[in-house]
C-alpha cells in the first residue's frame, strides 16, 4: 500500500549578519517597488489602451528591466519572477470576486509596512542547504535555528520579516502523514465569543479574549510612537516595540488554536463545523473586533491541517438555524443572539444554545456525509438523526 503523505510548510529563525540584512532589506525594498510598478503598468494599459496585461508579458521585461536598473541584477531571477506571480493572483482574486457579485478590492499598492517576504520559486535553484547551512543566491550563507528536523521534498523557500528578526519556510511536498490513534468519536463543533467553542458531547472551551486583554497594553504602545517626532530614532525604536506587542498577541491565539485544534484530533476521527461566512460577520461593527480577535478562520485552517497530517476528517457545514432548531424534536425556535438558553415550547428541552447548535452540526453532518457514501441507495435522513451517539 502507498504511503499517504501531505504538503506541510516548515519555518525557522534565521541568523544572519548585519550585512546579509542589509541586503535582504534592500531585496524587499525593490521587490516592492517591481510590484508597484508592475501594478502601475497594468493599471495604465487597461485605463489607455483596455489592453489586459498577462503574467508572462510582465516576465518577458524583466531582462529589459535589469538592463535598464543594474542594481536588479543584484536580485535572483526568480525572485523578481514570483513578484510578478503575487500580483497576477491578486488580479485573479480580483476578477474572482466580480464574477462572484463581491466586493471587489482592487489590487493595492504595497506600502514599505506591508511587503514583508520575498520567494525563490525553486529549491536548488538560487536557494539550497549547505550542511545545515542556508544558501541564498545575491545573499550568502546563513545559519539556521533548527527547531524540528525538515520532512519530504522542499519545493519553494520564502525569506520574511518579522517583528523579531528573518525567518525562512520551506513549502515540502511528500511529508509522510503521521496517524494518530483511531477513536471511533465523532464530534460537531460550535463556535462562538462568549465561549471560544462547545462540542457536541459538552467540552467547552472558554474564549481566552487574546486581543482585548492586552488592549490597553497595545493602546500605550500605538501612543508611544505618535508621540515620537517622524524620522527619529526613537520613534523607530517605538515601532519595534509596538511591533512586538502586536506578534505577542498573535502568537499567543495562534498557540492557543494550536492547542485546542490538536486536542479535538486526539479525541475524534471526525469533525463537524458551521460553515461560517466571516468576512460579512465582520461587517457588524460591533461584534468586528471580538470576532477578529476569535480569528475563527485561523482556527478551522490550523484544524483541517491538523486533521490530515493525522489522518482525520474534518466536514463543513452550512451554518442556517443550526442554533434555532431544536436538537430534541426539530422544531424550529427563533432567538435573538443576546439568548444563551435554548428552550423548546414543544418538547420542553432545555439545554446551552451552543451545545444545542453543535449537536445539530453534527448530525447535519453525518447525515450529509451518510448520504454521499450511498451510492445511489438515499437512506432516510431520520434514521441517521435517531442514532446519533449524543442522544
């Protein structure tokens, strides 16, 4: 039998010399500015000529480009390739989201705070591993911390900057997947802010609230740097700490959604969760900053991931009345969100609405699931509701 494997990404902190710093700042610098420029260019075709400029249009330049900007030769080949890649996927995202009857978003010009990384496209080609070292092409060789040993065949490497220094990922494909032990549980989640989640056999996990707890911290912080006059240096040095406040807060939700991801995998083969659309949930401006701060498509991301390096499942389901049915009898019992409690007029149940929710995701989706393993044989939805193993 084939071994099962997966593409995983792996990230380590770089050391490099305050030379090879410069350097990396000068490439982003310019890779910024390429994209900019790109950007620029097709913007103008279009508003002139309506002459849509392809990826591969853009590419053929760049010879003409390093002919005319010699300090671009200093850059490998396919880093200046991948920029241009990054934007004809915004465009794509673009055109993705007209056809879908969304909001648009054109693509942005990138400012100096929000072009952080920059790719070789190929492993071995400009970017390779040197007895534990890394190479860089234009850059040199750098010394890497290794956390974890690296897994399968390393495809892409990507040089980020961060709050607290340079990092490198390597995109692999061929990672052996690593099963965890069967459990035969299914389970269907809840997500919500006054508790983080609840199953449906009754874990509640409480919502740690990471943002709003170091709000007043993260205010000090952005009042540090305003006070700071423009240009000095000790407003650069403000900027780095607010810099670092904000990562703080980051890396202690992704932790947390580590964590609790990897518990409900150890504890169950399958997962169930609402299907949530959370880029309209935000459009509520008062439940924006507390949903962003639950980072709920952070969490069902790092869960799927964690699922299918162990062999697990992990099912979406739509998310309509799953908190006003009742997980009882069926009946449907409207509520506003401030009521926590769900009780049924018609079967007297009363239970946590959030627990009432999960129950019914997951029957929803062993239903669903029961339904495309038929093979043409529809068994009855209700016979799947009746033996699920919460009631």
């Amino acid at each position: 039998m084939a071994e099962i494997t997966c593409s995983k990404a792996y990230k380590y902190k770089l050391t490099p010399t305050p030379a090879q710093e410069q350097i990396m700042e000068t490439t982003l610098w310019r890779c910024r500015t390429l994209y900019n420029t790109a950007l620029e260019e097709r913007k103008t075709a279009w508003e002139r000529r309506h002459v849509s400029l392809t990826c591969y249009q853009q590419q053929a330049e760049l010879p003409d480009l390093k002919a005319a900007f010699p300090e671009y030769a200093d850059i490998h080949s396919l880093v200046l390739q991948d920029v241009l890649v990054r934007l004809d996927r915004a465009f794509q995202a673009f055109f993705r989201r007209i056809k879908n009857g969304e909001k648009p978003g054109y693509p942005r010009f990138q400012g100096a705070n929000r072009y952080h990384s920059f790719t070789y496209k190929q492993f071995g080609n400009g970017a390779r591993l040197d007895n534990g070292f890394l190479v860089l092409s234009k850059v040199g060789r750098m010394a890497v911390r290794w956390s974890r040993p690296i897994q399968g065949t390393p495809k892409t490497v990507t040089i980020s900057r961060e709050a607290d220094g340079w990092y490198v990922s390597f995109s692999c494909e061929g990672v052996p997947i690593q099963p965890l032990p069967l459990t035969g549980q299914e389970t269907g989640i809840d997500v919500g802010l006054k508790v983080f989640l609840v199953t449906a056999h009754g874990l509640v996990v409480e919502n740690p609230r990471h943002f709003r707890k170091s709000e007043r911290r993260l205010k000090r912080a952005d009042k540090a740097v305003a006070r700071c006059q423009k240009g000095s240096h000790g407003r650069r040095k403000a900027v780095a700490r607010r810099a670092n406040a904000y990562q703080k807060v980051k890396r202690h939700r992704q932790d947390f959604h580590h964590k609790v991801a990897l518990q409900l995998v150890r504890e169950n083969d399958v997962i169930y969760l609402e299907d949530l659309q959370i880029a309209n949930m935000v459009r509520n401006h008062h439940l924006a900053k507390s949903i962003s701060d639950a980072a709920w498509a952070q969490f069902r991301s790092i869960l799927a991931y964690k699922a299918a390096c162990a062999g697990k499942r992990v099912e979406a389901i739509p998310a309509q009345y799953t908190s006003q049915d009742c997980s009882g009898c069926g009946e449907r019992v409207p509520k506003s969100l401030s009521v926590r409690t769900h009780v049924c007029p018609s079967c007297g149940l009363v239970i946590d609405r959030d627990e009432n929710a999960a129950i019914n995701i997951l029957r929803a989706g062993q239903a669903r699931w029961a339904l495309s393993r038929t093979d043409g044989y529809n068994h009855p939805i209700s016979r799947f509701v009746q033996e699920s193993p919460v009631l």
